[in-house]
C-alpha cells in the first residue's frame, strides 16, 4: 500500500525479485547429490556385526565420521548409529541395500541427509 503511488519500476515485485532476473536452474538428479548421513542400524548384537557393516560402507567409497553403538534394543539387539562423510547419494544408497542384505540386520536401516555448518 505504501507504494501504490511509486513507479512500477521501482515497485518491489510480488516474488521479491525482478523478473528480468529469472534464469533456469538445472535440477540435479537426487543420486548426485552429495551430503553426509545419519544411519540408525538395528542389527545382531555380536562379534563381527560392526566389522561387516564397516566393510561393506568402505567398498561403496562411503567414509564414517563417527560410530556409536546406542545400546541393546532386547536380549540379542543394539542399535549402531553411523555419522557419515559427505558422499554421494549413489553410493550410501548402493551401501545401504548391501547392508540390509546382511543376515545380521534385523530392520530397515533409517537414513537422513545431514547439513553441514563447518564446510
């Protein structure tokens, strides 16, 4: 309202930009995306578990940042949550579906894509 009077040239667009200034953005396909990662793993509570699960990140070029085993869901059970390093979304998925495959993995593993502050 306070410009209703003001030149349309100096008037602030609806979209808060200039549409002169509109470009096409080329949308990256979601597998090329990079970003760290949260995994929650539930998987047999035994000797060799966590050795498998490393492997199998390691061969899909996926890098952990930081690693802690959350505790024992029931008698036979722990929880392991994975910090990743930045990859590709290719790569944690191929390292997922590995994972999931094991006979040790009890559960779908949950995954979320983490923003980083520091980079």
């Amino acid at each position: 309202a306070r410009l209703i009077e003001a030149e349309t040239d100096h008037r602030v667009p609806h979209l808060a930009f200039q549409p002169s200034q509109v470009q096409a953005q080329n949308i990256l396909p979601m597998d090329e995306i990079t970003s760290s990662y949260y995994l929650r793993v539930q998987a047999t509570d035994e000797p060799g578990t966590l050795g498998q699960i490393a492997a199998l990140l390691a061969k899909e070029n996926v890098s952990i940042e930081a690693l802690i085993q959350k505790g024992v869901i029931n008698q036979s059970t722990a929880e392991i949550v994975i910090l990743t390093h930045t990859t590709s979304e290719h790569n944690i998925k191929r390292a997922i579906a590995a994972i999931e495959a094991l006979s040790c993995v009890d559960a779908p593993i949950t995954m979320i894509r983490m923003e980083s502050l520091h980079d």
